[in-house]
C-alpha cells in the first residue's frame, strides 16, 4: 500500500473531473451513493437536527462555544506601530477571505471538533467557513455544533476527495484559502501533498500523550487518562513517566487491553523526565506532581500542557477554550495548535518621508551595491 500514490492520483481525478471525481470516490470509499445536487446539507436538515439533539447537550455546547468564544478573542493580536523621526513601519493583521473546516467521521462523531475549528476563523473575521465531513458523519449532534456556530455552507463528502475539492474547487464545492482540521493519514497526506496550493494548519498524525507522574498522582486517573488517549483509535499513543515503581505496576496491570499502545518509564529525576517531555513534543502533556507549576517553566515543547490532578486532556479536548487541534508527532517542537493566528495574515506597513529617506539612504545603497543589485541602489539614488 503506497499512500502517497494513492492520494496523488484522487487529487489528480478531482482536479480533473471535479464532482463526477468526487461522487465516485465517496461510493468507493462510503459505500454511499451522491450526485453533485445532494453534497450540501440543507438548511431544513441543519434546523431538524436541534430537535433531535438533547437539550442537556445542547447546552453543553453551548457552554463550550463561549468558553472557546471567550479564550480565541482574548488572544486576538494588536496592532503594533513603531513612529518617529518621520519613519512610520506598522504590523496589521488581516483574516484570510476563507476556510475550510474538516470534521473527520470514523469511530465516532465529533462535534467538538466544529466548535474547535470554526470558532477561531470566526473570532479572527474570516467571512465565508465551508465545513466538509464524512456523509455518516452528519449526526444531529454535529448538525447542531454547526448551527450553533453559525456554519450554514456544510457538505457531506469526507478523506481526500474532500481536501481536493477544497483546494482546486469544483462547480459545487468552493475553493478556499486554508483547510484546517484533523483527519487520518490520508487527509493529512492530502494536506501535505496540496500545501502550496491551498494553506494548511498542520499535518496530524496519530493523537497521543505524555503523563509526567509522581507519589502525589492519583492512581486512578493516571490510568484513567492513558486508556481514554488510546481510545481514539488504534494508532493512538500513551507515554507514563513514573517516578514511583507502584504506580507503574498499577498502571500496567490496569491498561492491559491496550498495553500494545502504552509505554511506561520509570524516571528517577525530574531533570530526566523533563528532558525525555521536551524531546518527545508531546500533543497532550500532563503534570501530576507536587510542584507542576515550577516544572512546566522548564517545558518547551508541548501543544497543550494540563497540570495537576484535576484537569485532564478531556477539559482541553471540549470545553476549556484553546482548540484541540494540536501539532503531533514531535512537531510542538516548530509548530502550536489551531488559533485564530492560524487565520491571520501579518502585513506590514512602511513610511518614509524624504528626509528620512535621504537619511539613511546611503546605508541602504551601500547593502545594495554589496549584493549586486545597483538597480536597488538606484531606486534610493533618484529619491535623493
């Protein structure tokens, strides 16, 4: 099996035969048959799921939503201006026009995953959202999310298929400026491969994490996080750095049906334990120890950090505020999770006046000439 053959030639279909490509590709792989008139969901089917959901999770979403909601718009960035001696220079950020938000089916449906992606390109401005997932995908619970966050433009077409009509558009599906959103190795494979022509958030592989673990951890919810990271799936992973050879043999003896997924060290230094954290660049990193608020100081890498006994990777993965769309694979060591920077453009804005121009013109000129590039020079030299 060779993914990236295989992606590369459904890219090419699509880009070739745009939603015949697609409709054919979603009866292969979904087992379902679509014509290019039935990828969008209807407004009637959006408004029919919030009769269907429960009230109670209703509000829980709801809940989240403004925690989310909350957190993106408090680390929206501020213009930044630098003025004086009749120089100007200023940082503005700008929301891409569009996005694509990728909700991944599979085992299970994920409503939190419309929150957690839709959310930050909303609070950043971008002004169209287009949400793909998985037509078994469309339960009323992730129907509802998309209600409640305003997503209105919502297609049911899913794997590479999907990423593909986002990136080169199709007479139904549009093209946008980013897809973000976590998928399987496929979908992150389609990602990797139309970077360049579509901006991407990152490239996810399997979710995993990282438990720092000392005397004062509860036995209980150390296991108890370890099975729930390996629950996403089969690739998903799960490390323990134990400093107590008890918790390690309870761990062991209660994770047995996954024991293949999880891998438990004992560590006889907090310098060792945080040295093996950061060369690993966890997803997920918590911190059951006495003193977490001074080791996670010591953390580099990481693309969220849960301390104490109390908040496990489940109150990042729905409810806290930052997205759970988190770098993978050791790429927290470059790389941090989905935001409303991940929607942003940075440009900056230069001034000069004449006089300050003629200033520092020669410095300028000078750096120029060096490189060979006297036309450079010369843009300077007939200013002044």
């Amino acid at each position: 099996m060779n993914i990236g053959e295989d992606v590369k030639n459904i890219i090419k279909a699509v880009h070739a035969c745009g939603d015949t490509a697609i409709s054919k590709f979603t009866l292969k792989f979904d087992r379902i048959k679509i014509n290019p008139k039935e990828f969008k969901v209807s407004e009637r089917e959006i408004k029919e799921s919030l009769k269907k959901i429960d009230s109670r999770l209703y509000s829980a979403l709801k809940r989240a939503k403004q925690n989310i909601e909350s957190f993106q718009k408090n680390i929206l960035p501020k213009q930044t201006v630098i003025s004086g001696n009749g120089v100007k220079i200023k940082n503005v950020f700008l929301p891409v026009e569009s996005a694509g938000i990728y909700v991944p089916g599979g085992r299970f449906p994920y409503p939190s995953t419309v929150l957690m992606t839709s959310i930050p390109a909303l609070v950043a401005g971008v002004k169209k959202v287009v949400m793909v997932t998985p037509p078994k995908n469309l339960t009323a619970p992730v129907l509802a999310a998309a209600h409640l966050c305003g997503i209105t433009e919502i297609y049911r077409i899913g794997g590479v298929q999907a990423i593909a009509a986002l990136a080169c558009g199709t007479r139904t599906i549009p093209k946008v400026d980013i897809i973000v959103g976590p998928g399987n190795k496929y979908v992150a494979e389609a990602k990797r491969q139309l970077f360049g022509e579509v901006g991407i958030d990152m490239i996810a592989g399997p979710s995993e994490i990282l438990i720092m673990a000392d005397t004062s951890a509860n036995p209980e919810f150390v296991v108890s996080d370890l099975m729930a990271q390996c629950e996403h799936d089969s690739d998903a992973g799960a490390v323990l750095l134990s400093f107590s050879r008890k918790l390690s043999e309870y761990c062991i003896k209660n994770t047995l049906s996954v024991r293949k997924q999880i891998k438990i060290l004992d560590v006889k230094s907090i310098d060792e334990a945080i040295h093996i954290a950061n060369r690993f660049a966890p997803e997920h990193l918590e911190i059951m120890m006495k003193n977490a608020h001074n080791i996670v100081l010591k953390i580099k890498n990481a693309g969220a950090v849960f301390l104490g006994n109390y908040t496990p990777v489940a109150i990042g993965d729905y409810y806290a505020g930052p997205s759970h769309v988190l770098p993978t694979g050791g790429s927290a060591k470059f790389s941090s999770g989905l935001s409303v920077y991940s929607f942003l453009k940075k440009v900056s804005i230069i001034e000069y006046t004449k006089a300050s121009l003629r200033k520092i013109s020669s410095d300028v000129i000078n750096i120029a000439n060096t490189e060979g590039l006297v036309k450079h020079a010369e843009s300077l030299k007939r200013r002044i």
